[in-house]
C-alpha cells in the first residue's frame, strides 16, 4: 500500500514537472500559460506567437506622402524586407495544429500578395505602365491605373475622384477641398495630382482587393496551445 501511494505521488510530481510556463502580453493584459514541453517547444511557441499570431507586417514604404518623399522611396529595401519575412515563415518551426498551419500558408500567401503590390507601386512612380499587370480589375482600379499611366486631364479626373471619396469620409470636408484647390493652382498640380492617386487611390483601393488573413484563422488558435492560461489585464 505504501508503495502505491509513493508511486501516485510520484506519477503526480512527473506531470506536475512536465508543465512548463510561457509568459507574453500585448497593450492591455499579460498572459501565463502552461503547456507540455514534450509536445511542442518554447520556440515553436514563439515564433508561432511573432510570426503568425502577431505578425509584424511590411514597414518599407511603397507610397509618399510628399513630394520630396518619392525619391527615398526603396524598392531594395522593400525587396530585402520582404524575402526576410518570408523565409522566416519557411523555414522557422511553428505549432502544427491543423489550424495554425493554415494559418501559416496564409500569412505566406497574405505577405506574397502584399509586397508583389508594393513593389509593383513603387516601380509604378517610374513607370507606371507596370500596373497594368495587377490582375484584379474593377471601376476604380480602372479609373485610378488609367490616370496613372496616361497623366494629363485623366489623372486630373482620378485625383477629382480621390478627392470626393476621401470629402465623403472626413469630418472636415472643406479641409480636404481647400486642400484640393492650392494644389490644384500650383504649377506643379500634375505632381500632386500623382502623389494624391498613387496613395489615397490606387493604393488604399488594391490594398482591399488583395488577400488578407481572416480573422477567424487565428482568434483563439493560439491559447489551444495550453492546458491552461491566466490573464491579468489594466481594465
């Protein structure tokens, strides 16, 4: 009898020490959970939390917001950038649930999309018969690639349109019309014209017509790593 209740106590101990902890937080809460170390790592804990959890997403930008701001846009930088994020998400080792590594080949398509579309922008400023090769079409991706390419009265059209649709979205329309009409006054409308469509226009449209991960990939996924998880929040 003894010596069954010495092997209880011991088979107790050895699934109390398999538990490892794992401690992260974000803005509001911090977290503790506990998971099995013989069933997935801390490593493949983390990098499944930085890469596919919380991703940080491409930072090089592929638009100016002034004009002087054209020529320090980096298409190398950008191309660097986007080939490190995604070797990371080949090569590192993540949890491999079912659904995280959905998840995974999402991010993977997500970041493919977004950089083919960032640096086809920035090339775009050059020459901007390249965007022709974006697939996706529609009324406003036509309107506003149109304007890009052919320059003159039909970017002046396009820039009109960004106007109107950024007028109807803010809480100072006038602003954004007073905005409009100096720099539609000054000998150097065209460049602002390009400036205003690159970004407000043609980016913040295709922007939507690509691939972005659903949130339903991975609200939730990641605590399912756990047997168990504490939080404490500032609220």
């Amino acid at each position: 009898m003894r010596l069954l209740f010495i092997a209880c106590v011991l088979s107790i101990m050895s699934v109390s020490c398999a538990k490892s902890t794992f401690m992260y937080s974000d803005e509001m809460c911090s977290y503790t959970g506990k998971y099995n170390p013989k069933k997935i790592s801390e490593e493949e804990i983390q990098n499944t939390l930085d890469k596919l959890i919380f991703p940080s997403y491409i930072e090089t930008n592929s638009t100016a917001w002034e004009l002087e701001d054209v020529d320090e846009l980096d298409l190398d930088a950008l191309k660097e950038e986007c080939a490190t994020k995604l070797n990371d998400l080949e090569t590192l080792e993540f949890a491999t649930t079912e659904n995280l590594v959905r998840l995974k080949e999402s991010r993977i398509r997500e970041l493919n999309e977004t950089c083919n579309v960032k640096m086809l922008t920035i090339i775009a400023y050059e020459n901007p018969d390249t965007l022709m090769s974006f697939e996706t079409e529609d009324e406003q991706v036509n309107l506003f690639r149109n304007g890009l390419i052919k320059g003159g009265d039909t970017l002046i059209e396009a820039w009109q349109e960004v106007v109107r649709i950024k007028k109807s979205k803010n809480a100072y329309p006038e602003r954004i019309q007073a905005e409009f009409e100096e720099q539609f006054n000054s000998p150097q409308k065209l460049q602002y014209a390009r400036l205003t469509v690159m970004m407000f226009g043609w980016w913040n449209h295709v922007n939507h017509l690509i691939y972005h991960t659903p949130s339903e990939y991975y609200s939730g996924q990641f605590d399912q790593l756990f047997s168990k998880m504490e939080q404490e929040c500032d609220f």
